[in-house]
C-alpha cells in the first residue's frame, strides 16, 4: 500500500507540472539558488545559515537554527548529508511552487526532496517545507 501512494504521489506531481503554466526562468533559477544554498550550509554544518532559507513558518515552528538542525540530521539524512543532487524541473501545483530534487544517501538509496517554495513580500524565494520521498531506485 505505501509503494502505491508514493507511486500515486509522484505520478500526481508529474501529471501536475505537465498541465501547469511555466515558472518564469529568473524564478526557477532564483529557486535552485536557494536549495542549493541551503545544502551547502548543511554540509558546513552552518544551522545559522541553513536556517535562515526557511520561510517565516518554518523558522517559527522551530523556533532556532539547533533545533531545525537537530530535526534535519534526524528525520532528513538523505537532505543533510547527500552523496548525489540533480534538481528535476520545478512545478506549479495549484497555487504552490515545488522544487523536486533527486538525491542520493551514503547507502546509495535514491530518494526526491519535494521542496515547497514560497516569495516572500521582497520578492526572495524561501523552503516553505520538504517532503522525502524514497524511491525504488539505487544508485548505480
């Protein structure tokens, strides 16, 4: 039943960005930049930093960059620590902006980080949340 709903999940998604309006290029360059800004403060261990790309929400659930850092480390270790990333084309899904991230972990599992993006007023992008999901592939 689980491989069937992330099946359905992603197959939703591709559906999703196939019949959704394009995203501007500065945007979805401006969206890379930040996910990949955030990666690279994870693998410098800078939470401050790493932090700092969350939307307001996601910095007031958590409240500080120890504690986003320790729930990362944890319940994300394929976002904190990939051996591999390739961004996949970022998508429109209603009116939300996902940025979907093939990575791989240090066991050579594949998974996608569905990132959710959010502009901000002053127009910068910011994480909104991440969704992990493990796929059936292995690295090669």
């Amino acid at each position: 039943m689980r491989v069937f709903l992330l099946i359905f999940a992603f197959a939703s998604a591709s559906l999703a960005y196939a019949a959704a309006p394009r995203i501007a290029g500065a945007d979805v360059k401006a969206i890379r930049l930040v996910v990949q800004a955030q990666l690279d403060a994870f693998a410098s261990d800078d939470g401050a930093k790493a932090f700092s790309y969350a939307a307001p929400g996601i910095r007031g659930q958590f409240g500080s960059p120890e504690v986003f850092m320790a729930m990362v480390r944890e319940g994300y270790a394929a976002v904190y620590r990939p051996a591999s990333v390739s961004f996949l084309p970022a998508y429109r899904e209603r009116d939300e902006i996902f940025q979907p991230v093939r990575m791989t972990d240090g066991d050579g599992q594949v998974w996608v980080a569905r990132y959710k993006m959010e502009k901000q007023r002053n127009g910068i992008w910011r994480i909104a949340g991440c969704s992990l999901i493990r796929t059936a592939d292995t690295a090669t």
